[in-house]
C-alpha cells in the first residue's frame, strides 16, 4: 500500500509544549518533508515560465520564548528571500494543511497589487468552490470565497490599500485527515494543480 506524505504525528507537533521540544519535533518530522516539497514545486514553478523559484524553509530562528503555531516552505524567484515578493506556500498549522498564494506586509506594492486586483476582479471568479481567502496569514482562519463573493474580496482589497499591516493569502485548506489520505504522489500533484489554478491571480499580482 502507498505510504501517505504526511502524518498525523505532523499536526500534532504543534501541540507540544515548549520551543525547544516543539522545534525539535518539527525539525525531526516537518522539515525533511518541507525540504522534499520544497525541491518538487520550485522545479514545477521554474517549468512554468515565471522566473526561477527558490524554496525557502521557515527556519523560527528569532524565537526565544513562543513555540511556532504553525510552519511552512515558501516559494518565490529569489535566492535569498521572499517576504517582500508575491509568493507561494506550503505549510501547516495544527488544524490544517495549506497551499496558498500570499501578499504579506512586507511587500512594498501592497496598494498597487491590490489596484491592479480591483481592475481584474474577474480573476477571482475562476477560483473552484473550495478556494479560501484571508487578510492575515498569521491566523489559521480564512473565508470561502464562494460564499463571501465579490464583495467580501473588495472588503480585502480595500484593506490591502490603506492598513499598513494588511495582507493577502489566497489558497486551499485541507483537514489533517484529507492531508494523511494523500500519497507522496498525490499530495505533490494537489500543490501542482492548487498552484495552476493559482496562477492567473498570481500573474495579476505581479503586472
């Protein structure tokens, strides 16, 4: 039988009292797994004509007191960083697993992107019924954007213009249990057809 990419074990890091018990776990369990993924889909990228990706391995290292809620590898064409550029991301949080497109508050060209989104707000409607939205990716929670529509995605946008710390994180969010079901094959085409889907918004962002 296929061996499925991610644990339950996985999710359940995030639980474990402690920062260095927590970050230990993490390197141990989620990290090899993000360093896999990380190769597989910034190769994918790199085929599809956008520049050359780099993954980039949240590494937690300014943590002192506060364990990580939650984890990630991101992608973006740059060697050496990504917070201040669109990017992509894999990661999870302990009630989740996510695949997302983000524009974080570190990106200069908030106001642009998010005029530039506005004028193409179709781009939205192309997104399948299980395509989330948020305004801030240090939260787990997001909103369908099926259900809040064109108008909950102005409301966002709008933000994205005027509030400083604003942000922009669209994507998928699966269960722990959907996440464990997949094999290694599966997982890395779910993160492959996520990011197609993905990818008309993405070209939005970017100009």
């Amino acid at each position: 039988m296929p061996q499925s990419f991610w644990d339950s074990n996985d999710f359940a890091v995030f639980s474990i009292d402690g920062l260095d018990q927590r970050m230990e776990a993490l390197q141990k369990l989620i990290q090899p797994k993000f360093a896999v993924s990380g190769e597989h889909i910034s190769s994918y990228l790199s085929s599809l004509g956008k520049g050359e990706f780099f993954p980039h391995i949240a590494r937690h290292a300014r943590r002192t007191v506060n364990p990580p809620k939650d984890s990630w590898v991101a992608f973006a064409p740059a060697k050496r960083g990504y917070k201040a550029l669109p990017h992509f991301q894999i990661g999870l949080w302990g009630t989740h697993l996510f695949v997302i497109l983000a524009v974080i508050y570190e990106n200069p060209d908030k106001k642009g992107i998010a005029e530039r989104l506005e004028k193409n707000s179709k781009v939205f409607t192309t997104l399948s019924e299980d395509f989330v939205i948020s305004g801030d990716h240090m939260k787990p929670e997001a909103s369908y954007i099926s259900k809040i529509g064109q108008d909950g995605v102005a409301v966002l946008l709008e933000r994205l213009k005027t509030v400083k710390k604003a942000e922009l994180v669209i994507g998928k969010h699966v269960t722990p249990e959907y996440a464990v079901s997949m094999t290694d094959t599966e997982f890395l085409k779910f993160a492959e057809q996520t990011i197609d889907e993905l990818l008309p918004v993405y070209n939005v962002i970017t100009g």
